[in-house]
C-alpha cells in the first residue's frame, strides 16, 4: 500500500491540531485556577 503526501500531510495536520487543542487547554486551567487563587485571598 502506498502512502503519498496527501496521506501525511493529513496525518501531521491532525497531530498539530491535537496538540494546539491540549495546549490550549492546559492554558485554560491554568488561567482558571491563578483566578480562583486571586478570588480566594480577596485582591
């Protein structure tokens, strides 16, 4: 079976999207959680 560039430009193309998805959302949680912090101690 023979795989062409189309295939793999696919393939690379999902993975990024993936990995930009996770990455944002890591950002998310993080940014929720330095805002609670800041909610908690009242500034």
């Amino acid at each position: 079976m023979h795989l062409d560039a189309v295939f793999w430009g696919s393939i690379i193309s999902v993975i990024i999207a993936v990995a930009i998805f996770i990455y944002l959302g890591f950002k998310v949680v993080k940014l929720m959680n330095d805002d609670a912090e800041r909610n908690k101690t009242g500034q």
